[in-house]
C-alpha cells in the first residue's frame, strides 16, 4: 500500500519544547511503523532559540518553511528572564505564535480536556463531580469578537475622564465556519454539541444562536443544546461529565478553555490545535501543547510529553484525516497511563500502582504502546 506524504514543520522552540517534541518525533516514527502514513518532518528554530539562530523569533525561513507544509507541530516559546529590553512585540509570544495564527488565519481553535479516572486525584473537584472521567472538546472561535472587531480604542472624552471601546463583532460566514468545525468534530465524538453565548444581553449572542441552529440541521445526528456563557462557567464545574463540544465565540472561549483546563489537572496533559483553511483533503493547522516553556523544569528530563504527543495526534486527525493512527496515539497514551507511568506533575505518591518517570521514558513507553 502506498503511504500518504505529510509535509510537517516542527518548531520545538524554547524550554522544554526541543525536550517534548523529541517524544513526540519518535511517536510519529512509530506511527509510520504501523499506519500507511510517511512524515516529512523539517526541523527549524523560532522563538529564542529563533532570535539565537537568525535574529529573529520567527525567522523568515522558518515562516518560509510553514508555508510549504501541510502542518505545523510547534512546541513552545517564551523565557521570561531572557534580555528584558526587548521589546514586547519581537518577543516570541508575539513575534512568533501570534504571527503565525494571523499569517495563516487560524481560525478554530480546538482544545481537548481529558481526565482518565486513574488520575482523579489531579483534579481539584470532588471524585463524585467527575464521576468516570472528563471527556470535553472546547471549539474556540480564535480570529473575531472583541478581541479584533473594531473601533478599538482608549480615548479621554472630557477633563479627567478616559473611555476605553472594545466591540464585538462577527458575521455570519465567520460563525458558519466555526459552527462546521465543532459539528464535525462531535460526529468523531459523543455527538453532541453544547454552544455557548450571551443570547439574553447582547445582538452577538442572538446572532450567534441563529446561525449555530440553522448550521445543526446539516448534522441531524449531533444533539446540539444553548447554554449561557454563566451557567456555562458553572456547569462545568458541577456536572462536568454532561459536555462533548463546546462551541464558543473567542472571549468566551478563551476563559472557559482554560476552566476546562484546570480540570485535568496538569498542562503537561492538554494538546491543542489551532486550524485555517481547507484545501481539497487537508486542513492547515498549527498544533502545540496548551502549556508554555516551563522553565522551571527544562532540561531536567522532568517536562510530561503527553501533551506535546496528543497534539500530533490532533494533528493527525486534522490536518491528515488519519483517524486510526490518531486514534492509536490516544490509545497509547491511556495504556501507558494505566500501566502506571506519571511524570512528576501527575505523579500521586499515594497510588500503589503509579512509578515516576522522566520525559524520555514516558515517551518510550507510548511508542512502545502503539
Ligand atoms: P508554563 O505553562 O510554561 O508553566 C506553568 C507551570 O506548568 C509550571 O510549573 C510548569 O512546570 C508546568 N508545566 C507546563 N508544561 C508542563 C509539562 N509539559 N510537564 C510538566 N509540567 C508542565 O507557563 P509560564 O511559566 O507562565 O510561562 C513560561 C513561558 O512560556 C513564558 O515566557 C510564557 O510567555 C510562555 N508561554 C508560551 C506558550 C506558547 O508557546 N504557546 C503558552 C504559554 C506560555
């Protein structure tokens, strides 16, 4: 059988990133073993280790190199004690990442949240709230709202008064698109939808409501339900097990992935991917580990790679339709998790089944366990 090609750019970044995406470089390797897929894997510096190599966080390389490739698995960037006078916007959180989201219009962003009940004690709500485990998917919308809609600005409007204006903004189109996104991803889950506005108080949620119900008639088989964003907020601390996809515009999405977050307890668990257009089969996506450069732990083989090696199965999944493999890497990770392998941040003393490991023999035992 012949393979597919996947042309994939990995930027590893700064920190712990060259660390994790190590792990996941070999997973990938062993996906290749086992599935019809082969990785073109080009390896290129941004963030520091950008300004380091080529004088600037996103070198015009790198961004060249992105461009010729189908997907993006990026690690992290950012070291906070790094030459404080560089200014914030050649700083990488700026220079790089946010760079790249514009360069290639990424607008969905897509976080999953997954708690195995084997590590219930990371999760800081009650075991009887979480019941057998936290499946939820957030479909944040990353390019609108208030965050981009326009005027934008602080003005002073009479002698000691300062006004400040965010708008919120979005269309049609832009909620459409969003709205196929997290439709499609509840057909390769439980099937339902749960989207998210402010319908009561504000034109953008009553829009927003319309377009989401009109859109979920393509998909008679996805459940889909409304729910306002501050019962959402609540919700998903006292029952969270009722949620699959969770549809958001950006700033709701923003706060409430993070809530979401916090429920699985460790960074080192969440992958994410952030995806543009469609062209033919594939879908552009730029795919990284929700957490940032912990520098606190780098280069001590102690960083969990769980994260970094979720989000090339995202990867796999979005950007490459390989729905099996992906799938495979999910499955690896929840052996090895059950076989009681835990790097220090989901480590729980007090479980007789769990043994401390470090990044690199987490990532021998998921490869291991494909
Ligand atoms: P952080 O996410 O790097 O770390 C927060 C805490 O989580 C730390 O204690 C860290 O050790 C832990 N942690 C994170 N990932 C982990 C993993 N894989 N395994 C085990 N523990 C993990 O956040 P921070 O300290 O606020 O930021 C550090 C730098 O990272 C900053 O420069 C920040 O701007 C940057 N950052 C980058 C991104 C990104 O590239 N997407 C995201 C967030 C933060």
């Amino acid at each position: 059988m012949s393979s597919t090609i996947c042309n994939v750019a990995s930027l590893a970044g700064d920190g712990i990133g060259p660390e994790v995406m190590r792990e996941a470089i070999k997973v990938l390797r062993a996906v290749e073993k086992k599935f019809p897929l082969q990785f073109n894997l080009t390896e290129a510096p941004v963030g520091w280790a950008g300004i380091d190599a080529a004088g600037q966080a996103l070198p015009d390389a790198t961004l060249a190199l992105c461009r010729k490739s189908d997907a993006v698995l990026f690690g992290s960037v950012g070291l906070p004690d790094r030459d404080p006078t560089l200014p914030k916007e050649a700083r990488p959180e700026r220079a790089a990442l946010l760079r790249l989201r514009k360069e290639f219009s990424l607008f969905a962003n897509l976080r999953p949240v997954k708690l195995p009940k084997e590590l219930a004690h990371a999760c800081p709500l009650r075991p009887e709230r979480h019941g057998e485990g936290i499946d939820i998917l957030v479909v944040r919308e990353l390019t609108g709202g208030m965050y981009f809609g326009q005027p934008k600005k602080t003005e002073v409007i009479s002698p000691g008064v300062t006004r400040a204006i965010d708008t919120m903004v979005y269309t049609t189109p832009e909620i459409e698109r969003i709205t196929h996104v997290a439709f499609r991803a509840a057909q390769m889950r439980r099937r339902k939808v749960t989207s998210i506005d402010k319908a009561n108080v504000l034109e953008n949620g009553v829009l927003w409501r319309e377009v989401v119900t009109g859109i979920a008639r393509q998909y008679p088989e996805v459940a889909l339900d409304h729910m306002f964003v501050d019962n959402a907020a609540m919700q998903l601390i006292l029952k969270p097990a009722q949620f699959d996809v969770v549809l958001c515009e950006n700033l709701f999405g923003d706060i409430l992935s993070d809530e979401a977050a916090a429920l699985a307890g460790s960074l080192g668990m969440l992958p994410s991917a952030s995806l543009g257009a469609t062209t033919g089969e594939r879908t552009f996506g730029l795919y990284e580990p929700a957490g940032g450069t912990a520098p606190d732990i780098a280069g001590k083989n102690l960083a969990n790679p769980i994260a970094q090696i979720l989000s090339a199965g995202l990867m796999l999944r979005h950007s490459f339709g390989a729905q099996a493999a992906a799938a495979a890497i999910e499955q690896a990770v929840g052996k090895t998790i059950s076989a009681g392998f835990r790097t220090g941040d989901i480590f729980n003393p007090a479980d007789p089944g769990a043994r401390k490991v470090g990044t690199r023999e987490m990532g021998d035992a998921i490869a291991a366990a494909l």
